[in-house]
C-alpha cells in the first residue's frame, strides 16, 4: 500500500472534492481530514483480514493435499 498522506489525497481530490464532503458529512465526520483517515484505517484493516483468511485457506488446501488418498472416513468401503 502506498504511504500518501491526507491533505495529498484532498489536494488531488478536484472535481469531487464536494462529492466526498457531501459523503463525509452524510457519514457523521466534522471534517474532510477525519474521513479520510477512518477510511484509510479501514482499509488497512480490511487488508489484514483478507491476508490472514487466504493463508488459512491456503494451509487447509496444503492440509487436504497432504491427506493420504486411499483411507475412506465411513466403515462400509
């Protein structure tokens, strides 16, 4: 993730500086700045989840791939 700060990412805003205040007030935030910064922290959040369920997905496909293929889990076959 790139390491920009906030009044770089509101001076790069332009056009839709008016559109993200509209949002940022609908939301509850004071200013500008706040939203951003709970936005950017949600994200980093959301990066961390997704990292830690695909090394749990990838460490139950290795698990599976690992299994012996010729045991049966039921007593009839």
């Amino acid at each position: 993730m790139q390491n920009i700060s906030i009044p770089d990412i509101i001076a790069n805003l332009k056009g839709r500086r008016g559109y993200e205040e509209k949002k940022a007030k609908k939301l509850g935030y004071d200013c500008l700045e706040k939203y951003f910064e709970d936005k950017l922290a949600n994200e980093a959040q959301l990066l961390a989840e997704n990292e830690v369920k695909e090394e749990e997905l990838m460490a139950e496909k290795k698990a599976l791939k690992n299994a012996p293929a010729g045991k049966k889990t039921c007593g009839c076959c």
